[in-house]
C-alpha cells in the first residue's frame, strides 16, 4: 500500500556540537535556518496514498557546500524537541532528508526516501527552508507468476534481478511433489547512473521436465519506479509450450503527491499482443499538412492550426515528447514541468496543465482519456512558439485500450 507521510516540522535541524560554535563565532555573526511552518511529505510507494504520523527515524543531513565544515547530522526524533531553527555561519548549504542514513545497493523490503533542497543563509539573516518533498530513491521490483505458468514447473526456479554487476536479489521458487511455492518480497535496488542504469533479469529453473533459461535486459531504469515482473506462459508454432516475461504495472510517480502514472510493457515474444497501430492516425483540419513542417507566421498574421486524432479503439495513453534544436525552447518546457520534456495529457501533472494553458494548447484529462476522437486546436501555439527561433516537433504517443501504439510527429518551425 502506497503511503503519504506528511511531517509538520516542529523543527528540523539539531544543535550544533561546542566546535562547530567556534567556528561559526571566528566566522562572524550567523545566520539561521528556520523549519517553523515546513512540511516534510513522504510518499512510501508508488500506488495508492494514505495519510499517517511520522516516526523518528528521518535522517536530516545539513551539507556545507564549500567543504570548509563538518556535516551536520541528526534524526527527526532528536530535532522536534529543538526550537525550529539552527544558526549557521554564512554560506550555501545542502539539506537533506532522508528516511535511511544509507542507501544499499540492493535488499528486500529495504525502501529509502529522500529528498534535498539547497539553501542561502546570510549573515544575521533568517531563511525558511520551506517545503520538502520526499521520493523513492530506488526502483522498487517484485516478481509474480500466471496460474498457467506455475502449471509448468517441474522444479525448483529462480529469478535473479540486478541494477548493478555486482548487486543482485535472488527471488526463489520452491517446488515439493507438485506444489510450488515463491519469494513475494519486493527488493529494491540503487540507481546510481541516471539514463544509463540497466536492469537485468535471469531466469532459470524447470519447465514442462526441461531446464529452462530466460534472461532480459531493461534500459534506462530510474528511481521511484516500481517493475512488476511476471512470467506468462505463451503457445508456441509447434503447439508446445513456452514463457515469457512480461513488465505488466511500470509505475511512475513523477512528482510525489500528485497523478500517478501507469504504462504497460511486454518484454519478450507475447503471441498475445496487438497487431498493427489499431487504426491511429492524425488528420488535418485547416490548410496546413501536418506531415509536412508548419511554418509559423508573425504575430499579427493569420494562423489557424487544427486537426483531429482518431482512435477507434479509445485512447488509454497519450503523451507528447517535446524536441527541438533550440535547447531554450526544450527548457522552457522542462522549467514548467518539473524538469521533464514529455507531456501526458491523460493524467497530467500540474506543471504540465501549466504549459498546456501558457505554451501549448493541449486538450487534457477528460477530454483525452478514452476518447475515440479529439480535436486538437494549436491556433494560440503561435505567440509563445513565435518567442524561440528554430524547428519544434510534438512527437504524439497514442495507446489504445487494445494496446496497439502510434507516435505521430508535428513540426512548427519558426523562421530566423
């Protein structure tokens, strides 16, 4: 069950030790850093939210960046009794809350939440340190099993899963006289390379009397994520029958507190999964081709873009991933939507609703989810996009509720 934690700070920041007050006497007069009034938020897992006290054991880490001091490091339990505030000589600092002192490569049932905010504190000053919101600063994995697949096992199995080359979970399958029996735990392991993070994922036990073997690889893994890993069996041409590892509920909380994302992924040959785009397409409804780029006129001058997206199936996702080659443009986007350059128009974040009503006119929410058409007006696009020189494209993602994709790309070009 996914928790939402939210602490009000009655304090957070122990005191100093009597030779870090020395220091800050021969530095001059101090600064304070204050915690009344903050919120600590701390969302526990990726799925539903719930709302419950907070326990002691929140790390606080207070990181001088210029290295000329000792971090200074306490828990929630020791600061709440303190007065809301620490003095600190002048300078930038990191704080950091977390709900573990360490993160380990890799454990079961071991989760770590953290967050970290830089600050300023200026000589005789006081600085609020404001809200913290905590997230999952792992990928979260467990591994399950279809009835049909449990059926086939003839022996004893495991699933090996690793983020790391050296740092793995073993999740074992028992099998005694026909019965079998699993590792529900859920591991969790440390993503310490961003984009370049892969997960790996080694199958091997008995299968229908033979000796079976699966191994797949997973790109770009990041933090606060969570991989349901199963095994499906699948028919192969000869009528025998095999497996396959299918990811079935990738969920990503982007920013902790607000939608929830959910994608589904099959890893592997699924004889079950949709053939075909399912009829997506884009149309135009104005003089402009849309597989052409559009070029867009000056302000003042007319510029009506419209088209409809038609999914005969009905829409389960949709999402725009915003590129460009002037990196302004790409940035301005990321800068209202929490530093990320892909829209979802389903289950829109906040700051995403923020570029659709300043920048981009995307329908969202209700007038997207499961729809099997959508007008699509892009008119008002022209004064803001009219602000960055160079070539805009909208690459459209569309899922249907069959599963069957589409990526359509829009371009806009703003002439120099």
């Amino acid at each position: 069950m996914k928790k939402n934690i939210i602490l009000s700070l009655a304090a957070l920041i122990a005191l100093a030790s009597c030779s870090q007050r020395q220091e800050i006497s021969k530095a001059g007069m101090p600064g304070t850093l204050s915690f009344a009034g903050c919120n600590l938020g701390v969302d526990e897992a990726v799925e539903t939210k719930s709302v419950m006290p907070a326990g002691g054991n929140y790390t606080i880490i207070i990181n001088d960046k210029s290295g000329e001091t000792e971090p200074v490091v306490t828990n929630y339990a020791a600061i709440k009794d303190n007065d809301n505030k620490i003095s600190l000589p002048e300078g930038k600092y990191t704080v950091i809350a977390r709900s573990e002192g360490d993160v380990p490569a890799a454990a079961f049932e071991q989760p770590v939440y953290g967050a970290q905010k830089d600050v300023t504190i200026v000589s005789g000053e006081t600085t609020e340190i404001g809200e913290l919101i905590c997230k999952l600063l792992q990928v979260k994995v467990t591994v399950d099993y279809s009835e049909e697949f449990l059926a086939m096992v003839t022996g004893d199995c495991s699933t090996t899963v690793s983020v790391s080359p050296t740092d793995h979970l073993d999740y074992i399958m028992s099998y005694l006289a026909g019965s079998v029996t699993y590792d529900h735990s859920a591991g969790y392991f440390a993503v310490n390379n961003g984009n370049n993070t892969t997960m790996e994922i080694v199958f091997k036990g008995s299968v229908n009397g033979n000796s079976g073997t699966q191994n797949i690889t997973i790109a770009n893994i990041k933090p606060c994520t969570w991989h349901q890993i199963k095994f499906v069996k699948k028919a192969s041409e000869d009528g025998s029958a095999d497996f396959s590892i299918v990811i079935e509920d990738l969920v990503e909380d982007m920013e902790l507190g607000s939608d929830i994302l959910a994608a589904e992924t099959v890893i592997g040959d699924d004889p079950d999964a949709p053939k075909g785009d399912g009829g997506i397409k884009l149309e135009s409804t104005c003089s402009y081709d849309i597989n052409q780029p559009i070029v867009v006129p000056a302000n003042g001058n007319p510029f009506v873009l419209t088209m409809k997206a038609v999914i005969p199936n009905g829409v389960l996702k949709f999402s725009v991933d915003v590129t460009s080659d002037n990196p302004d443009f790409v940035g301005s986007v990321k800068m209202i939507n929490d530093g990320s350059a892909t829209l979802d128009l389903v289950n829109p974040s906040s700051g995403a609703i923020e570029v659709f009503t300043t920048i981009l006119p995307f329908p969202y929410g209700g007038d997207v989810a499961g729809k099997t058409e959508i007008d699509f007006n892009l008119s008002d696009a022209q004064t803001p996009i009219n602000g960055f020189r160079g070539s805009h494209t909208f690459v459209m993602n569309v899922m249907d509720k069959t599963g069957c994709k589409k990526s359509i790309p829009i371009t806009m070009v703003v002439p120099e």
